[in-house]
C-alpha cells in the first residue's frame, strides 16, 4: 500500500470513528431503541411521514423491499421529492445532470439526448447503449428494471419521489447494479375523484402541460389518467432552411394505473404507459484549432503541401480551416455550417402487474410481473465539419457521369451517424416480504429475459464546393444503384451499413435478506442476505461495413453477492453502520467492433462506514458515509474513427473492449447536512469526494493501415473513469411565507458544483469545471372554490446566470483539426401555471 493509498484509508477510517465518538455529546439521550441506521442523503421536500411540523421531515422510502423510514434504513440514499421536481423544473432524468445530487452522475452517451449514461460513486459506464452490453448502475420504475439507456429521457409522469441508491445492491437489486440504483416511484390510484392540470411556457419556444387524474373507487377498483407534453425549440440553431437544430425535444406520454383491491389484504395495481420522444443532440463546435502546432499546410488539387512539398495531415502538417469555420471557445447560438438535422426518435412502451397479499401478519407475497420495449432512431448530425474529417478540398474528378458525388471521395465532409435499435423485454420477479419475533426478512425470486437489435450507418451529409471552404452543399439523402461507400445516403434504402447485430439474454436470481434484532442486544441489528445471478447472453454481429459476417457471442455465468451490514444505535437520533457488499456488470460484446469482440464481467466489492444523526429536537440532521469499492474486470472501450478521404470505411467508427487488469480503486466520502432553524426555512447542503485510479490497460485496437506495429495496439494506456468528478457540491435553500389561511409563497434556490471531469475513458482531457443555479418563486395552493380547488403560479428558471461549461470534449483529432466539446444548456425560464381539485 504506498502512502497516498494509505493516507485516504485512514482518513475514510477517522471520518467515521470521529462521528461515532463525537455524536452521543451533541444529541439528546434516549430511552428508547431504535432500528437500524443509513447515511442517507435527505431531500426535505420529499413524500413525508408524520414528524414534528416544525423540524426536520421524515421520508418514506422502499430501497430494502419495505416501507422503511429513510433515516432508520442501513443504505446510503438521496430522495428527490415531488416537491424538489416542481421546484427544479425537472421534466426528464437529464435535468439531473445538473449535479443536484452529487454521488448520481447523468450524461448524454455522445452528445445524443437519445440515451443517458447513469452513474453512481464513480460506477459510470463510457458506452453501455448497444446490443450486448450492460449498464452498472439500474434504472426501475415502480420496481421494474430497465434493460436500455435509450429511452431514459423519456418525459416524467406523475413522480412521488426518485431514490438514488449509492452502493452495490447486488442482493436486493440484482445484476448491473455495482454502483447503486434509481428508483422511480410513482404515485398510485388514490380511489378518490381528484386531479390536477398544469400548463407553462418559456424561453426557446418552449411549452408544457400535465393532467393528472384519479377517479373514484367503483367495484373496488380505483382508476388513474396523467398525460403530459413537453416542448423545447432548439438553443443552437442550424441554417440550413427546414433542419431542425440541436438540444431540441418534442416529447409526449400518458399513462393509465388501476388499483383493484377485491378484499382486504390484497392489492392488485396495473399499469400501461406510451411515450414519444423527438430529440436533437447537443452541439458540437470546435474550441481549439491545431492545438500540437503542427505546420498548416495547403492544398495543390487535392495533395496537402507545405513550403512546396508533400505533407501528410495529422504527421508532418495540418490541413488548414475552412474558410467558412471558426473556432468557438464559448457556447454557439448559431452554427457556422448548416447540415441535415432531423428528430431523433424514441418510443417507449409497457404493461405491469403489481399484486400484494397479505397471508398473516408475518408475511406479504408480491408478485411483479412486466413487459417493455423501447425503439430508437437515431439521427446525430452534431459535429458538422468541426468534428472528422479534417478538411479536404472538392475534386472535380469525383463527380460521377450522372451528375453525384461520390460519397467518400475528398471535399464531403459531416458524419451523419444514423441508428435504429429496437427493444423488448420481460420481467418476472416473486417476493415474501415479513417480520417474525427479532427478525425482519426478504426472499425472492426473479426472472429476466430481453432481446435487442441494433444497425447504423454514418454517411456524410455535406460536399465542399470549392478549394478553400467558403461553399457547400448537401449531399443527396437518397441515391441510386448499388449501396457502397462512393454511393451512399441517409435515408432508408441508401444506406451503407456499418455494423448490424442482434443479443438475445435470460438472467435467473434467487435471494434472500434478513435482519436480526436481539432482544438480548436491542440496539444491535445484523442484516445478512445473498443473492445468486445465472446470466445467459447469445447473440450475432451480422454485418461489418455493408459486408455479411456472423460474428457469434455466447455467454453463460453464474455469481453470488452477498452483504452484511451491522447496525449500532447509541441514541434515538444516532444510527451507526459498517457494511459490506458485492456487485457486478455482466459481460458481453462490443459491436462497435470489427468482430464482436467478447469482454468478461466486472466485480466491485465495497467496505462502507456511516453515521446519521438529528440534533436540536430535529432541526438539524448531518448524515455521513466513506466507503472503499474495489473494482476488477473493470470494462474499458477504446475508439477509433476512420477520417481518411478516399477510406471504404470513411466515418467508421469502431471500437473495443478490454477488461483492466488489476484493482481500479474507488474512494468516497459523503456529508449531508439538513437544517431547519425557524419555522418555514429549510436549508441544505451536500458534499461527496471520490478518488479513482483505473490500472494502464493495453489498447485492444488494431494498428491503423501503413502504420508500424505497435502503435496503438497493445500500448499500454492510462484510463480513467468519466464524469466522475473528484469534489462535487450542493445546495439549497427553501422559504415559505404564509398567505391567509391556505395559500403560501414558495420560495426555492439550489445551485450544484462539480470539478473537471473526464469525458472520454482513454483521453486525459478534462472537461470545465460547473456551478449550475436554478430558482423557482410559487404563489402556492390559492383557494378558488368551495369545493377545494386551489391554483398554483410560478416563475422558474434552469442555470439562473447563464454559466456555460464543457461538459464533454474529445482530443481525438488534435493533429488533425483541434478539440471539439459541447456545452451544457444556456439559461431557461418560464411561467407556470396548475390548479387543482
């Protein structure tokens, strides 16, 4: 162990023994005991139990299969509420990327709003939306597992809170959950006639509107309606006439939930939701040019010169910029090139069967039983001719007898990155969830099955139409004759397939989890439980750059995880845990790559210390958590794009995956403090360190073509994990001013800090910096009728100031253009309105 390593050890270690020691002096005694404790962060406007008004609330969740109080419950969690949603703006799981909680790490997968990279603790995947790979950390609503990161940007219904799980939950939550989950709940059937409808506009063009409505119970059946539209025009526009423009969205779902409750004891809820989600990307815009400072050539024809020799690009020269393109260190408004833009696509679709029934009082058997499928297509036209290739000049040579161009000759330029993936899943799981004298259990079974199928293509878009960049114009979408790489387009039927595959997977679990709390020792609880995961994946990448291969995966493995968690409560307002757990990512295939390459699964096991405590009669709440997670197998991708005119394989992207060899070490520390000093004030603040150190791991690339051996293949390369900051930071503040008796002025702030961060897991680039402010002022629950129907206005507004960072930036093609980066949203705000009754 060298001495850094040994340094934070300790350090994480003394944290700990330091709250152990010092909370029994500041908080009050108690005579009575209390069950076990987490270092859960605490979102004060979430769904409340009963509490003292004027204190710290208390928050319901079900991260350990049961309705558990947030502070007596042995898992680090955050909970964001139906109130911290409104007060946020929060329309989809993207307006997280914010930092707002500052363990859970949202990104876009490229710049595509199409798909959402989820992370927790420093478990953040590079490239998880393809046909064989997983995720590591899951994504549940109502208690059903996500398969896809496509779709995850759908719109929000009716949300009662998100629990943000940090950890491994390998044996509650299953495989692909190594760095924790997020837990969508929603709000179920009430069986009374009540509803609510909102509807607000902002800036960009944008607009929105929700119906939310319960019915009365009949036939002992309770029926529940929510729809909801969202609308975004885009904040970088594009000047080509009819294109859309990027960080776009048009997204609309509804959503139908039945509760049929025949006779006590059983609960019967059913639900079916249908969403649409038109997107664009975020833009890509070059912030640096020749940042190597290689000589600038200039073009003779189409041969790149300097001083009157021949110079290659990205060797001895670079080739110069466009006349027509700039460099743009700060966020764009406006692109320099218009290019083919048009929606993205995804639908998502699913049907659940939730039933509870309640034996005895010792035990409930669950059953959840769904089905879900997901379909994306994809069209990402955000780089324009910031990103590959380098610039070359038009030849006329190139023009074919009937007028077209051929498609991958010098002069075009704009990778089109097109792709149609199409999903379906199904889920079964059974649960008993009870209590006996002392002990408090869970044990289950659970069954998984999906299959998914993926293609896409990446043609050029965009001809220069002279020697030096100053014209242009688009490539035809639909051509003619056989499909090669000299004759492609972007619309069905012109397409060149770069990759096609097809995965098909079945996992089967069993687990069980119990906690024992002595009679002997009633300030003592132990939980122990296990979980056993059979994963099966087969499946085939059948097309490699528009020619037929059948490249098979076969995979088949079995693993156990357990936990043990002990639990200490020296007060009623004092919990203390130490816990270990184990969690994995199942393996699989890249079908990025020119083979299907075939990558193992990576394991984590974690060693967690965490103390919560309340003080002041529960004005004040300071929760703290460290936690050690030893990492092997950890999966690596490494990229490469062909950029070379003139390629068969020009815009190919390809890229593997290797497993790391050694210990990726992750490092964590978490504070959340919680303080309501008066009545109507709330205020908040969250902190989390994490250290990571990934092993050099050779790169699985092959050698480009005419290139000596051992270029890239086999070199060994320093990675890192992304969007991963080392400190991260938030905060909030909440004001209430009584208005009559009813009604109430709201008054919200946050703001969320996060360090430089990597973006790309083989880049040493680092992105900016970020501190991101959101507001919300509410006139709230406004009487307007006997019947009590009260209306709510607001004024809100997304990154109040307008800060803008890099939140994604790619060094790829230093020696042949310069960086290319996108930024985070400018400011948005709006008005709202809703009424309910």
């Amino acid at each position: 162990m060298n001495d850094r390593t040994a340094l934070r050890l300790r350090l994480l270690m003394g944290a700990a023994l330091m709250t152990a020691c010092a909370a029994p002096a500041l908080a009050a005694p108690a005579n009575d005991a209390t069950p076990a404790v987490t270092a859960a962060d605490d979102q004060p406007d979430a769904t409340a139990g009963e509490g003292d008004s004027n204190g710290v609330e208390e928050i319901v969740v079900t991260a350990m299969k049961r309705e558990t109080n947030l502070q007596k419950t042995p898992i680090a969690i955050s909970v964001i509420g139906s109130e911290d949603i409104k007060d946020r703006h929060v329309e989809s799981l993207i307006n997280l990327a914010d930092g707002s909680v500052p363990s859970l790490r949202i990104a876009t997968f490229e710049a595509r709003q199409s798909a959402l990279t989820v992370g927790i603790r420093g478990i953040v995947p590079f490239d998880q939306n393809q046909t064989a790979r997983e995720p590591g950390v899951g994504v549940y609503i109502d208690g059903v597992y996500l398969g896809r990161s496509q779709g995850l940007n759908a719109a929000l219904y009716d949300v009662e809170r998100i629990e943000v799980l940090k950890g491994p939950q390998g044996t509650l939550f299953g495989r692909n959950t190594e760095g924790g989950a997020l837990s969508i709940v929603t709000k179920a059937p009430s069986g009374e006639f009540e509803g609510r409808a909102s509807a607000g506009v902002g800036n960009y063009g944008s607009y929105n509107g929700e119906i939310h409505l319960d019915m009365p119970a009949f036939a002992n059946v309770a029926l529940k309606f929510d729809g909801v539209i969202q609308h975004q025009d885009p904040t970088t526009r594009d000047p080509l006439v009819g294109s859309i423009g990027w960080d776009a969205y048009n997204r609309v779902g509804g959503r139908v939930a039945a509760r049929w409750q025949p006779f006590d004891g059983l609960t019967a809820d059913f639900a079916f939701d249908k969403a649409r989600d038109e997107n664009t990307p975020f833009y890509s815009q070059l912030v640096n040019y020749n940042p190597t400072g290689l000589p600038v050539g200039t073009y003779v024809g189409t041969q790149l010169t300097y001083n009157g020799a021949n110079c290659t690009a990205g060797s001895t020269c670079i080739a110069p910029l466009p006349a027509s393109v700039k460099v743009h260190p700060e966020r764009q408004d406006v692109a320099d090139i218009g290019v083919p833009q048009q929606w993205s696509v995804d639908k998502t679709q699913g049907v659940s069967a939730n039933l509870k029934y309640k034996v005895s009082p010792a035990v409930e058997l669950r059953s959840i039983t769904a089905w879900r499928r997901v379909s994306t297509n994809q069209f990402d036209n955000s780089g324009g001719p910031e990103r590959t290739p380098a610039f070359s000049p038009f030849d006329p040579t190139k023009v074919k007898p009937n007028g077209t161009y051929t498609t991958n000759a010098s002069g075009v330029f704009s990778r089109y990155s097109l792709s149609d993936l199409y999903q379906s899943q199904f889920s079964q799981e059974f649960q008993a969830v009870g209590s006996l004298p002392q002990l408090d259990y869970v044990a289950g079974l659970y069954y998984f099955t999906e299959q998914a199928r993926e293609s896409a293509a990446t043609p050029s878009s965009n001809l220069w139409t002279d020697a030096t960049g100053a014209t242009y114009t688009i490539l035809p979408a639909q051509v003619s004759g056989p499909i090669s790489a000299g004759n492609q387009g972007w619309a069905y039927g012109s397409r060149l397939l770069t990759r096609a595959s097809y995965a098909k997977a079945r996992s089967y679990a069993a687990f069980g989890q119990a906690t024992y709390s002595p009679d002997w020792a009633p300030d003592f609880h132990l939980t122990a439980g296990g979980r056993y995961t059979k994963d099966k994946r087969n499946g085939t990448l059948y097309i490699v750059n528009n020619t037929a291969t059948n490249f098979k995966l076969h995979y088949d493995k079995g693993r156990f995880d357990p936990m043990v968690t002990l639990a200490f409560d020296p007060s009623s307002d004092i919990d203390l845990y130490a816990k270990y757990s184990t969690g994995y990512r199942a393996g699989g295939a890249n079908d990025r790559s020119s083979n299907f390459s075939a990558f193992g699964p990576e394991t984590v096991k974690s060693y967690e210390l965490g103390a919560k405590m309340d003080f002041f009669e529960h004005k004040a709440r300071l929760n703290l958590a460290g936690y050690i997670m030893d990492r092997t197998g950890t999966q690596i991708d490494f990229d490469f794009i062909d950029s070379t005119p003139g390629s068969p394989t020009l815009n190919a992207h390809t890229q593997n995956t290797a497993n790391a060899s050694g210990i990726t070490k992750i490092r964590g520390l978490e504070a959340d403090l919680t303080l309501r000093p008066v009545e109507h004030l709330t205020l908040g603040a969250s902190y989390a360190y994490t250290y990571t150190h990934v092993p050099a791991t050779p790169n699985p690339n092959p050698d480009p073509a005419g290139q000596p051996a051992g270029t890239i293949h086999g070199k060994l390369t320093q990675v890192f994990i992304v969007y991963t900051p080392e400190n991260a930071a938030s905060g909030y503040i909440d004001y209430e001013i009584p208005v009559g008796s009813e009604a109430r002025v709201r008054l919200h702030l946050d703001a969320a800090y996060s360090d430089p961060q990597h973006s790309f897991d083989s880049e040493t680039t680092m992105t900016d910096s970020s501190f991101i402010v959101n507001g919300r002022i509410a006139l709230a629950d406004i009487p307007v009728a006997s019947n009590g129907s009260k209306v709510t206005l607001s004024v809100w507004s997304r990154n109040l100031f307008n800060e803008e960072h890099i939140y994604r930036i790619d060094n790829a093609n230093a020696k042949t253009l310069g960086y290319y980066a996108n930024f985070n949203p400018p400011r948005t705000f709006g008005v709202d309105g809703s009424v309910s009754f």
